[in-house]
C-alpha cells in the first residue's frame, strides 16, 4: 500500500485556492448523509456500478432538480456502449476462430445480495460471450474468505478475468492486490496502476469506471487541455486512476477528500467535477458532474428520470468496458500459449589457467534465477514450481500448449567404453549446448540424469559435468536436488513393506476377518476403495454391494496367495552398500516367523526410476505404476501393485517427482534434471518427458542434447531399443565421447584405477597404444550405424594429450565411418572450446536419419537377447542358466514376450567379463537370471555376476566432503 501511495503522490496536483465566493447558482457539495436543497441547473451525469472500483454492493440514492438536463453528448451515448459491446464479441469471435476449444472465462466473487448493476455486468458478459463463473458469498464472510477464493480463481488457467463485486469494507490493499495482476479486469491492482502510471496500456487494464468516466467528458467536453477538474470522493484506486487520465488528456486534475477542509474552495475552482462518494443535489450552471459514488450505483431505476441516468450514466458504459477488458485479457492469455521466441542472455566466463577445481568454478559464477531463465526461454509463470533459486519444476502443462509446435534436432551423446574414471559425457553434453547457445546463438537444451548418492559419495563423484562445462550450483545438482529420488525410495519401499504385510496377514486371518479388515464399516456405510473395485473387475466380480459377496468371491478378494520364493521387489536405498546384498527379514518375535531372504538394491535401479524415466504422463505413469509385477501367486500367476491395493498411493508419492527439474549451465543455458537410472542395471537415461519438453520449447532450428549412460553398448543401445520405442522419437545425431586416456587402455595400457595416480604410459605420448585402442571406437561408431544415425565423434582432450595423439584419433574416426571427428577443449575455455563440435554436430543434423530399431518385438526373448549379445557386445553366444529358462518361460507363458530387452552387464567391457578391453570376441555371454519390469515395460537380464548393489572402495569420495559450520559452504565434491 505504501508503494501505491507513493504513486498517488507523483499524480497529484494540490493547489492552495484562495477564498472566493461561490459562483452563481453553485450549491455547497455535501458528505455522505448530508443533502443540500434549492434548484440547480448543473449537467448531472449520474453513474450506476458496484465493482471494486466503484464501492459498495449495496446503497441507494436519487438525483433531483434539473439533473434531467443532460447536454448534446448524450446523443448516440448508448451507441457507444452498443458499439463496445459488439467489438468485444468480435474479438471472442476472432479468437475462437484461431482456437475452436477456447472458451473465454470471466470468475465474479460476490459478498451480499444481487443488485441491479451486478445483473447488468452479468447480461452485457452473456451478450459479449464470455463465460461466467459466479461465487456468491454471504455478507458476513471473512476477508481471509475472500482471499481464500481469489487465490483459487488466481490458480485456475482456464479463467482468464476476475471480477470483484464487494461492499467497501471489503476493498481492502490485501484483497485488491490478491487478484493475479493478469486477471484483474478493474485495474485495482498496486501492479496494475503502476503500470498505467508507467503508459504500459498494453499490460494494464485501465479501471472501468474511470475509463467510463473519462469517455464520458469526451463527449461532454470540447477538450479537457487546461481544465481543473476536480475528484470529489477517497483516496483509492479509482481516484488515482482519474487523476492520471485526466492529466493525461491535458486536463489538471485535483484530488480531495470529502472530509478535506478545503474542499468548497477548491470545487469553487473546478471547471468539471467527479463525485466518487456521497450525494449531491444541485450546483451551478457552469459545472459539468459526473456521479461514480456507490451511493447511487446499486439500485434499479423505477422511475422515468432515474431511468435517464442508467441510460447515459457511469454504471453501462463501465460494465461494458468491463467486459472488453476481460475479452482483452482472454486475448493476452490466449496470446501467452503461443511459442515465443528465446531471449536468452548468456553468462560471461572468464576461463582461468591452471583449472580450478569444480566446486570453485561453480561458485565463481553467479546464476541467473531460475524464474528469469524461465522467461527468457519462454515458459509461463504459472509453468513452473520454484524451488529456492536456482531450481524450478515444470509443469506438464508445458506440453499440451506447445503440442501443435515442430520438434527440434535431437542429439545423443554416448562414449567408447569406458575407464573407471568416466570419460566425460557429461561435460561434453554441456560443453556442447553451451557452445550451441552462448556462441553459435542456437537454441538449445541439455537433458541429463540426476545423479545418485551412491557414487557421489562413493569413487566416481558428482554428474554435474566438469571444469568450465557444468550445471549449476553443483552442490545443489549433485546432492538432493528436488527430492525425485527420495520419492522413488518412498514408493518402492512402501510397495516393498506391502507385499510382507499382506504375506503376514493372510498367514493369520480367516478370509471373514481379512474382508472385514479390508472392506471395513465406517459410521455404518461400506464399500469398496477405487483400487478394490479394479480388483473385483480383475476377477471378474461384477458387484459393488461389499455385503452381496459370497465365500468364494471373499475368498478370491481377500487371499492374494503370494509364494515367497517368487518375489522379485526388493527394497532400496540411495547408498552403496555392500552388506545389504543378502539380507533376512521378519526375526522380530512379532512377525510369527515369517523369515525370508531378500535383499537391496541401489534406489536408482528401482523399476519406478524406470518408470519415471519412460512415462508420459501421470495417466501413463499411474497405469505402469499398477502393472509391476512383484511376485507369482502359488498357482504361478503374477500378483502386481495393483492387486497389493497401492498403486494410488504410489502415484500420490511421485505426483512431483514426475516433473523435470529446471537448472542452467555455467553460461546460463538451461538444462533439464530428471530421473537417474544406471546404464549397466537399468535403461540409463534421463526422462522420455524432459526429452518432450525441451523439443518443443528450442523450435525447430534448435538442439536437445540428451546423454546415455557408459558406453555406446550400454546406454545407447537401450536409448534407441526401448527408450526411442516408448517415446516414439528419433535421434538425428550421435556425439561419441572418446579419450585418449582410454583408447590407450584398450589398446593394452595398464589397469586404471580410481584414486591412484595414472602409469606414465597415459601421460605421456604414446601413438602406438593410442592408435591399437581404437578398435574399441570404431566398434561403437559401428553400433551406432547399425540403428542408422550419423555419429560425429568429440574427442574430449586432456592436459597430458599431444596433438599428435589427438589427431591420430579424429583421423581413424573419419576413416572408421564417422561423419567428423574433433578435439573438445569445453573442460578448460567452456562452451568456446566446443564451436567445433557444435558446428559439426549442426552439419551432420542436417543429413537424412536413417533410423531402425535393431531387432522386431516380435522376436522370441531369447533371440533378442542373442541379438543384442552377437551384433552389440560381439559374442558367439548366449548361455542360459536352468533359472534364466524357467524365468524366461514363465515370462513366455504370462505374455510378456514381446516386451523389449534391458541387458544388465558391466560397463567396463563389451564382454562380461571387466578385465577384456578393446574389442572382444568369440566368448559367450553368459545370462545368470531374467527378471521382468512389467510396468517399466522391459525384460531384464542379469548377465555373469552383475549386482544391484555397489559396494564402498576402500577410500571412499566421502573422504574429501565437508561443511565449513559458519559459512554452510560445502567441499570436496567433484
């Protein structure tokens, strides 16, 4: 409030007027409850309208004498409002026609009983076309009340305008300023009159009344340049509003209160004044008044000469210019949905040599908030969900806006096989959009996974990318982020606790006591949850009645008859930690003896990361999130979440995380978090939603860069094989990411090892073992033309890299098939060591994708697997163990066999086995078990001794990690 009488006083133009008498035939102005009498021969134009800026929805008042004579203005005055009112149905017309479904709202909160203006307003809106929601509370409601459905209303997309129809009492800063500034069609708003202060008439609503007001002496007056005009009335929103559109117009405008004590003086001066509260009689000839004063604005006209002042007064022109504001808003919202161009500033770096290490760099630089990156890449307002500064939710909304919009290019980056160490995906992915975007002025959005605790705090580190190529603040992305895996670890274990509990339960219940329990009686009413009647459905139970089931049906219901053997759901923890391996539950005496071995799995191999990572939606995801199958019954059949009774509950619990995570690079580009899965347990990559998003929110010269886990074997194979199938998307390019650390590897260097010292074969120039390890790059760039996609490989450079070694490298990539190949210097100069890359990466977009998946659902499972393991990984064969046939049986049996392949191998090799570098060949691949993510949508078998679970090295990352306890500042991350 402050603020806006701040901005009051700039308007204001207080005079001193010295005494004079009274002209002619002027009658002394009077305040509320106070009447003057005597003839007067005034033009007395009287206003009829209750809104918020016009006063109460309640109150009476009549004018007298020869207010009757109205002046040559009032010709063709009802043709204007006319003429308004067939404008603004144009306009609802033009935009239905660009938009069919559109369907523009105007909310009206009421407090009190119906007055005629407020039928008024509600005829002229029907009449425009626009549709009404109308909230009638009673006159004793509370001001927090009001808020309440303001709010509501504020959040509602689908209405566009908000009428407030209060008494004055209610008209408070709080209330006023409650209306989103986008919806407040009477301009009441500090924001709004700040803006029409400020001339911005193109996002401002100009207050009805005065704009009313303002028409009115148009008509009336010649010119209002050099006319004092005087507002009679309160210091509100209206008041300010007519004292700035009269000055606007050349007209001097003086402001007063009712109770001033030089008001008479002032008036004796005025040319032309406006009543905004209290009565008035008769003044003098000279005198042009105009009545907005709530006090005859609510009632009907039941007379002849009151019947003259609803014709030609205040309350129809300010309801229809009411009305054209809401239509304008209707406009500016329909307008907003449109794409909109990026207006992206970029942030400056200034590389420093040597490098300093990650965390300093992150903190050297200061992000921009993740609301203004938002704005400037075109997202709405009401499309984010701020958390803290520097991260945002999106909204799925986004998607059903720009749905019409074309895609961008789409950009995968994979590597070579990789040394323990990682080869720096994650840095080029970064390095590159920051390049695309910073340099080349492109559009573009890196898509990444959320990193887990498990190697953060393990050997590997943070994701965040490195050096000059990072997302940040890195502490915030490498640690808990938004909370998504928190959820994932939630859900699952919740599902995990579940299918104990009901194991116990039906161990030691009769199918009566069970029913009972499970269909209970609640202040005498029963009847079955939503899950429980999809179950009844399942079974085939066509009742809704819980009292009309017999035995055997209750028997059906109640007994789920889960063989503990056969359960595959195990829970999870976001930590490595070997000793939860193998692990028995249910030893406390109060479990009855119901021992079973289970074990963990890291929290990012769960099935609902998966899911996370693969749905479109929460229709979508809700539905997978039923369909995981955790354990046979003991007739052999599958017994899901669904028929555990959970999957609302799980669908409640990832209601967020389903959204991906808004955050920006060190040169301000964005980036989208979501989901984590690892590449050799899992699918390994990030969301097929953030991949959705970000194509339609580049346009169609812009670039996604999305990231694939380990190598090209790994994570790409599973990016096109299940990930491209679920989203129905195609890759235009593949980056491969390639070091000539681990070229050297595979052609025979030594060992690598995290946290000890690199053998000098690797630090210093050596083109022979260079040149003999890339036979494991040109195997994946081989991968990578199987499934049709032009591959451009960037060699990410190291400071012990020659350039001869270098050279070497990008050669043998070109003549290997690669469409260019290039050194990447993003780790030490940011986005500007990448233009080459970025550069090739637009050139090779431009080429035909020849994209193919590499084998036919159709396939049995087995010659899926085999395909995968002959053509990807280079082996002779498969072999399967006497569990993996049952499983794949089973799975045969149950229809699931036409489900794509999730292969859970090491990382560290194209065999099984960690230790054969290069590119092995002729071994068989040996497959331990097959498990099944029904929900997830994919077959899942675990190759040699491949685990869920990673253990802790001997010195962990968790070493080096600490919290300065006076600044909160963290160290030892990378």
């Amino acid at each position: 409030m402050r603020r806006l009488s701040a901005i009051r006083r700039v308007c204001q133009t207080f005079t001193p007027c010295s005494p004079r008498p009274y002209k002619s035939g002027f009658k002394k102005l009077q305040p509320p409850g106070r009447q003057a009498v005597g003839p007067g021969t005034c033009t007395l134009i009287a206003g009829r309208d209750a809104s918020t800026s016009g006063g109460s929805a309640a109150g009476t008042g009549k004018s007298t004498g020869a207010a009757t004579r109205f002046g040559p203005w009032q010709i063709g005055h009802d043709t204007v409002v006319r003429g308004i009112i067939q404008k603004s149905k144009e306009e609802i017309a033009a935009l239905q026609g660009a938009c069919p479904t559109f369907k523009s709202v105007l909310a009206i909160i009421q407090a009190g009983e119906d007055d005629y203006m407020l039928e008024v307003n509600k005829k002229i809106a029907a009449e425009v076309g626009l549709n009404i929601i109308h909230i009638c509370l009673p006159s004793v409601c509370s001001e927090d009340e009001i808020v309440d459905e303001i709010i509501k209303l504020n959040e509602d997309s689908s209405v566009h305008g908000i009428f407030l129809h209060l008494p004055s009492v209610f008209q408070t800063s709080r209330v006023l300023n409650s209306v989103k500034k986008e919806k407040d069609v009477d301009g009441v708003s500090d924001v709004n009159f700040g803006r029409l202060v400020r001339g911005d008439m193109n996002k401002c609503f100009v207050p009805p009344i005065a704009s009313a007001v303002l028409e009115l002496l148009t008509k009336s007056e010649a010119s209002l340049v050099g006319k004092s005009v005087l507002i009679a009335g309160e210091n509100g929103p209206l008041e300010a509003a007519l004292q700035f559109l009269i000055q606007k117009s050349g007209g001097v405008a003086v402001s007063c209160l009712w109770s001033a004590n030089n008001l008479q003086s002032l008036a004796c001066d005025a040319e032309v004044i406006i009543l905004t509260q209290g009565k008035l009689d008769h003044v003098g000839p000279a005198m042009t008044v105009i009545n907005c004063a709530p006090t005859v604005l609510s009632e009907k006209p039941n007379n002849q000469e009151t019947n003259h002042f609803m014709d030609w007064g205040v309350g129809p022109l300010s309801a229809a210019l009411r009305m054209q504001n809401a239509v304008e808003g209707s406009r500016r919202w329909l307008n907003g949905q449109q794409y909109k161009q990026w207006n992206l500033r970029c942030l400056k770096l200034q590389p420093l040599s040597p490098v300093p290490s990650d965390i300093e760099i992150s903190r050297s630089q200061t992000p921009k908030a993740v609301s203004l990156l938002a704005k400037e890449i075109g997202l709405l307002e009401d499309e984010i969900e701020v958390y803290g500064k520097t991260k945002a939710k999106v909204n799925l909304s986004l998607l059903e806006r720009l749905k019409e919009k074309p895609n961008g290019k789409y950009v995968l980056v994979a590597g070579i096989t990789p040394t323990p160490l990682g080869e720096g995906k994650s840095t080029v992915t970064i390095g590159l959009v920051q390049a695309l975007t910073a340099h080349l002025k492109l559009n573009s959005f890196a898509c990444l996974r959320q990193p887990s605790q498990g190697p953060t705090f393990g050997v590997k580190g943070g994701a965040a990318g490195g050096g000059y190529a990072q997302v940040i603040p890195m502490e915030e992305f490498n640690l808990h982020l938004t909370g998504d895996i928190h959820a994932i670890t939630a859900a699952n274990n919740l599902l995990a606790a579940a299918i104990d509990a009901r194991i116990l339960h039906e161990a030691t219940q009769s199918d009566k006591a069970l029913y009972n329990r499970l269909v209970p009686s609640i202040n005498g009413v029963r009847q079955f949850s939503a899950v429980q009647v999809a179950r009844l459905q399942k079974l085939g139970i066509k009742k809704s009645n819980p009292d009309s089931l017999t035995a055997e049906e209750i028997n059906l219901f109640v007994r789920l008859d889960i063989d503990p053997s056969t359960i595959t759901w195990q829970r999870v923890v976001d930590t490595n930690d070997r000793f939860l391996r193998k692990i028995t539950v249910g030893q406390a005496n109060t479990e009855k003896g119901f021992t079973r071995q289970t074990q963990f799995d890291i929290a990012v191999a769960s099935e609902i990361m998966a899911i996370l990572a693969l749905s479109d939606g929460l229709v979508d995801m809700k539905q997978r999130l039923g369909k995981m199958v955790v354990a046979s019954n003991k007739k052999g059949e599958p017994v899901t979440a669904e028929d555990l009774g959970v999957t609302g509950a799980l669908a409640v619990l990832m209601k967020d995380a389903i959204k991906p995570t808004l955050m920006q690079t060190l040169e301000g580009t964005p980036v989208f978090v979501h989901a984590g899965p690892f590449a050799n347990i899992a699918h390994g990559n990030s969301s097929v939603l953030a991949d959705k998003i970000a194509l339609k929110v580049v346009g169609e010269e812009g670039f996604v860069v999305t990231e694939a886990g380990f190598g090209a074997d790994i994570g790409m194979e599973k990016f096109f094989n299940i990930k491209c199938r679920s989203s129905g998307l195609c890759p235009d390019v593949v980056v491969l990411v390639a070091t000539v650390r681990a070229l050297k590897m595979h052609g025979g260097g030594p060992n690598v090892t995290a946290g000890v010292p690199l053998p000098k074969e690797y630090t210093e120039e050596n083109l022979q073992l260079a040149a003999d390890g890339c036979c494991n790059l040109q195997k994946q760039i081989q991968i990578a033309h199987i499934f049709g996609v032009p591959v451009v490989v960037a060699v990410n450079v190291f400071k012990t890299d020659s350039k001869t070694e270098l050279d070497l490298v990008c050669q043998i990539a070109k003549d290997s098939g690669a469409f260019d190949a290039v050194p990447c210097y993003h780790w030490s100069r940011g986005g500007k060591g990448s233009i080459e890359l970025a550069e090739a990466v637009r050139k090779a977009a431009q080429q035909q994708s020849q994209f193919r998946f590499l084998y036919d659902l159709q396939m049995p499972i087995v010659e899926k697997i085999r395909t995968i393991a002959q053509k990807i990984y280079g082996a002779k064969d498969i072999e399967l163990s006497p569990e993996a046939q049952a499983k794949l049986d089973w799975y045969n049996k149950q229809g699931f066999g036409e489900l794509p392949v999730c292969m859970a191998k090491t990382h560290l090799s194209l065999s099984h086995q960690p230790d054969k570098k290069g590119v092995p060949t002729g071994f068989i691949l040996p497959i331990r078990t097959v498990r099944a993510s029904i929900g997830a949508g994919f077959i899942y078998p675990l190759v040699g001794t491949m685990s869920t679970m990673p253990g802790l090295p001997t010195r962990p990352c968790f070493y080096d990690i600490d919290l300065d306890p006076e600044t909160e500042q963290i160290t030892g991350l990378f």
